[in-house]
C-alpha cells in the first residue's frame, strides 16, 4: 500500500487562527486586539499577572477529545486521477497552537519579556496523531499509512492536487470555508512577522520553577483523510487534517506554571476512526472534478537533520579537536534544529546534492524542534543553551563578537569561485522555542550561478545541577549544499 505525506497542510491550524488576528505591517498582534484569558475565579488560575491567568500545568488540559456521535464522510470529489474523501472525526478541546520560550523563576523580582512562536507543522502532526485512534477494519485488507509523516510514494502529484483543491464548506456546525491559497498566504505573512513582546513581572513570592505563556485555541475540528488511486485501483492514504476555530474569542491566552520543570499532555482518551468505514466507498460513483490543472511548480519543503560535532571547549570551536567523550551523552538523542531547504530537489534522500526547480521559493531556514532554553534532561540534570563568552569560531568568519545563546554563518561559492559572506549572526537562539524559524537565506538574485553554500552553526551546551556538578559541552554543525 502506498502512503503520501501533505507536509503543508498541517499549518491550517496555524494559519486558521491567525486569519482572526490583525497582523501589523510590520509583524506581531495589534494593540487594540486583547487576547482572552481564564477568569480570575477558575479553579485553575493560582493568580493573575499583567492582566494574564497563571495557572497550574496540567497534563489533561490540552487535546481533549469529544467525538461526533456518528462518523460520516462529509465530502468528496476527484482530481480526475485521485478521488478524495472526507471524514469528520470530531474536535479536540484546548489545542495549543504557540508558546513563548521557558521562564526559570529563581525567586528575585524580576521582569521577564517574551514574545510567542507558532508550533511547527511537526509538533502540531505529533499532537494529532497522537489524540486519534484507529480501529482498523475487520474484513478487509487496508495497509494504511497512519503514522505521521508517511513517505513520498507519489512523488507531488496528489499533495498539490490536494491542497489545490481545499475549497469548501466544513458543515454546519462551525461553517468553516476556506481555500489553501488564502490560508498559505495568512501562514506566510505570521511566518514573516513576529509578534508583540509580552511581559511578566514575578516576584519572590511567587512559586519558584519554570513558566511560559500559552495561547490555545477551544476547538480544533479533526477530518480523517482516504485518497482513492483510480489508475492503481487502490485506496492511499494520509492521517489527519485539522481546522482550527477562528474566532479569536474563542482561544484562550495564559501563563502556564510548572514546579518540577517540563510541561507535558497526556490524554488517555482519543478520537476514533473506523477503518470499516472505507468499506463502504463507492469507488465508482462520479464525483465533482475540483482541480482542472495542477500547478506543477509547487516543491516539497526539504527536511535536512544536521550533524553535531563536540569540540574541545574552549578551542574555537574547532572541528579539529574533540571534547569529553563522557560529556557528549548529554546531547544524544536529539537535536536542536533542523535545516529545510525549499525549491529544491534532492539527488536520493541520503544526498547533499540539489537541484534549484523553483527560484521564488528558494530559501534555507533553521526550524527549532527542541526548545534551546530546556533541552531533554541529562540524568536528571538541567540542560540548556548557555550563554558562551567565546569570540570566534575557527575557519569561520564570525570574530570578535561574543557567541552568547549560538551563532551561525552563511557562505556562497559562486561557479566562478567568487565567495560571499552572505549572512553572520550570534545569540540567535535567545528568544526561541519548538516552532521558532531563523531565516539563513531567501531572496537570491543570481540562484544559477550558485556552486554550494556552506552554513555553520555552534553553540554552547550547560548540563548541571549545583555549582559543584556541572559542566559546559561545545557543539559545532557543519553542512554543505552542492547546486547542479
């Protein structure tokens, strides 16, 4: 059975939500629009602070699930190779769509500003899959691809026929409508923007431990979608296409507070889907035809792991040296950020070799999946992204300037062997969290003559618990993109 992934489709939350808030020309929340809180007498809310609820994290909060009483397939039509069908599972109830990065209370009086990063389409298709069951189907022989992220069987021809053909209506219950060119453009200009820097003052009564604003959404309608392969005379399938409720009125805006560090869900119950259910399609009935063309120019984002490599503290981040052996188990199993490369395809999925198949969109960002401020525990040890007084990274050009919360550059090389130092920068994990995007490299004119780019990334690791049992890791993330 062969599984597609529709990577994009899953910032409709996103892009939903944010389609209700007026976005500033030059990026963030308006100031007149007062984002909802929980009222002051919710047995939830421990206190209120600059005009926002703090409350208790609670592992049950968020996506709760509260399924429609009969799943049905509520609609369907054809591209002409493909039949897509429809089917309405239901809602999950408080689904968090951004987070601002953690505040370590410590017990001082202090003012702390920070600003909320949308959660990547990744966090977002975990939270999803992880709140659906499926119940699959007796008498029959499905083999679908639930599992998030399902591999590329058709390379794109199905996702942009697909997003190309979001336009309808979602029932009556909520009326939804909308179409995936106006909600790429919304996601897009919110991409593009960064919103309005919120403070919090704590003061050295309040509870010590970790806090960190959340704003979430009330009802995220959840659709299971089964794409039909007419020439295979098969069913493929994708997992889960959300919809988040778009007036702002009904999400909620708080500070969420944790005494032990670490904030996590963890609902038993979920969301069914019936696979018997596709039992009952009718292949053969005729459908609407949404799609008269497919616009061929649309390329999948590229998700590129990089690799880490432990330097000798205090040496310049030098890719000569090696750090303690005995050290480097702090970082294992996870990583920072990964690159995405787009408008591009890659020569095997193993390759460092690309091809530029789409100027406009042609661009490297960095997307943030752990959240630098609180890494993964290291035997239950505090880890996180330390401020690194060092000035300069060996073979680099980044000198003189401290490296502070991470620092990276960007490097051309032309057919010609012109070299460009195209981008430089440091502390640029100070104010990020899981979602959060640095943009390496976008708006290149002469794209034809680019032979590779060379992107470095380093940043200092602190593991620890006292003064006395602690220690501090140098990292350094090398990757080079090779052009035909």
């Amino acid at each position: 059975m062969k599984k597609i992934s529709l990577l994009a489709l899953f910032m409709a939350v996103l892009m939903l939500l944010c389609s209700c808030i007026e976005i500033k020309p030059n990026g963030g929340f308006d100031d007149t629009a007062k984002l909802p809180t929980l009222d002051s007498n919710n047995e939830d809310v421990m206190f209120v602070r600059n005009e926002v609820a703090v409350v208790q994290s609670n592992s049950t909060r968020f996506y709760i699930p509260h399924q429609v009483n009969s799943v049905e397939c509520v609609d369907k039509f054809t591209d002409g190779t493909y039949n897509y069908y429809y089917f309405y599972l239901g809602y999950l109830e408080n689904f968090p769509l951004m987070y601002s990065p953690i505040i370590k209370h410590t017990g001082a009086d202090q003012e702390y500003e920070r600003t909320l990063s949308a959660q990547s389409e990744k966090s977002i298709e975990n939270s999803v899959s992880n709140s659906v069951s499926v119940t699959k189907s007796t008498h029959s022989d499905h083999e679908f691809g639930w599992e998030s992220g399902g591999s590329v069987g058709l390379e794109n021809i199905a996702e942009v026929s697909f997003k190309s053909s979001f336009k309808h209506s979602w029932g009556s219950e909520h009326s939804q409508s909308s179409t995936t060119e106006n909600t790429h453009s919304v996601a897009e200009s919110w991409a593009e923007s960064s919103s309005e820097s919120f403070k919090l003052n704590l003061r050295s009564s309040d509870p010590l431990g970790e806090y960190r604003y959340v704003h979430y959404t009330k009802k995220c309608f959840v659709y299971a979608v089964v794409i039909y392969d007419k020439s295979a005379s098969e069913f493929i399938c994708y997992d889960y296409i959300t919809l988040a409720d778009q007036d702002v009125q009904n999400s909620v805006f708080m500070v969420e507070y944790s005494a032990n560090g670490g904030f996590s869900s963890d609902n038993e119950s979920k969301l069914i889907f019936d696979e018997s259910l596709i039992d009952n399609i009718d292949v053969s009935e005729t459908l609407d035809n949404r799609v008269p063309s497919i616009d061929s120019s649309v390329i999948k984002p590229i998700d590129i792991p990089v690799n880490k490599h432990l330097c000798k503290k205090d040496s310049g981040y030098n890719l000569d040296t090696n750090g303690d052996k005995n050290h480097a188990k702090a970082h294992d199993g996870y990583d920072i950020g990964h690159l995405t490369l787009y408008g591009c395809e890659q020569k095997g999925t193993e390759s460092n070799v690309f091809t530029i198949k789409n100027s406009t969109d042609f661009a490297i960002e960095y997307l943030f999946v752990e959240n630098p401020h609180s890494l993964p525990k290291y035997r239950g040890k505090q880890t996180n992204v330390a401020d690194d007084d060092a000035k300069s990274v060996k073979d680099t050009d980044i000198q003189g300037e401290k490296i502070n919360m991470g620092a990276y550059q960007v490097k051309i090389t032309y057919k010609n062997q012109r070299t460009e130092l195209y981008k430089k920068d440091t502390d640029f994990m100070r104010n990020k969290s899981v979602g959060s995007v640095e943009i390496l490299l976008e708006n290149i004119t002469n794209i034809n003559d680019i032979e590779k780019i060379e992107i470095t990334i380093v940043y200092e690791i602190y593991c620890g618990t006292t003064i006395f049992d602690n220690f501090w890791t140098n990292w350094r993330s090398d990757y080079t993109f090779y052009f035909q």
